[in-house]
C-alpha cells in the first residue's frame, strides 16, 4: 500500500526557487526537459544575437540553461546527504537524443539513474513508498 508521500509536478515556477525544506517533498515528476521557449521575444534575440556571431544558440545557450534548471528540479528534492526520494523525467529526449548524455552527465556522482519502463516504475515507486 502506498503511503502518504509528497509529490510535486514540476512547472516554470518549480525551477525558479519554491523550497520545501526537510522530508517536505519525496517525489518529482518531471514532464519535458526544462528548456525555456525560443519562440519568446527576449530568447529570439538573444539566440538570434549569438547565431550572428556564429555562435551555435542551442549548445551554449539553451542546452546549457536546460541542464541547470534540471538541476535545480533535482536539487528540490535531494537537498541534504540524508534526503531520499524519487525523481521521475518522462521525457524520451533524454536517451533518444544526442544532448542527453549531458543531462545525464549533470546528476551528482553515485545518484543510481534508471531507465525503466511503465510497469517496472510502478514496482519501483510502490517500493519505495512501502519502506
């Protein structure tokens, strides 16, 4: 039976600094890959301005914000040596494209990473809940 852990469904806000301090949080669920919308304005300029200079706007711009706000997700949860909990990315771009190796790279050393399928991670968040 699953008890009463506490989840969060990340969004915009989720990455710009809520704080749940101690065994506030157990669980993220992460949908897509944090990257901000290059369709905004101030990012087509932005892109737009590093393009002119040759400059290749997603590798050194949008990647590398997308890799920090993850992080930033992922730091939500685990915020202590002590803290322990579930950190779900549903997002497929993250084994099935060729910049995800660098998301991947970005977790702390010894964080056990998984890819699993639906089923398996059912089994793994009841698991974990059940301790």
């Amino acid at each position: 039976m699953l008890g009463e852990g506490k989840i969060l469904l990340g969004a915009g806000a989720f990455w710009e600094g809520i704080d749940l301090p101690e065994n506030n949080l157990e669980m993220v669920i992460v949908t897509r890959l944090p990257f901000q919308s290059p369709d905004t304005v101030l990012n087509k300029a932005r892109y737009r301005k590093l393009e002119k200079k040759g400059i290749n706007s997603f590798y050194n711009l949008a990647l590398p914000e997308a890799i920090l706000r993850l992080q930033q997700g992922w730091g939500r949860l685990i915020r202590t040596p002590k803290d322990k909990g579930i950190f779900v990315l549903l997002d497929s771009r993250i084994t099935n494209k060729n910049y995800g190796e660098k998301f991947i790279s970005s977790f702390p050393d010894g964080v056990n990473l998984k890819s699993l399928k639906i089923d398996d991670l059912l089994k793994e968040i009841t698991s974990f809940f059940d301790e």
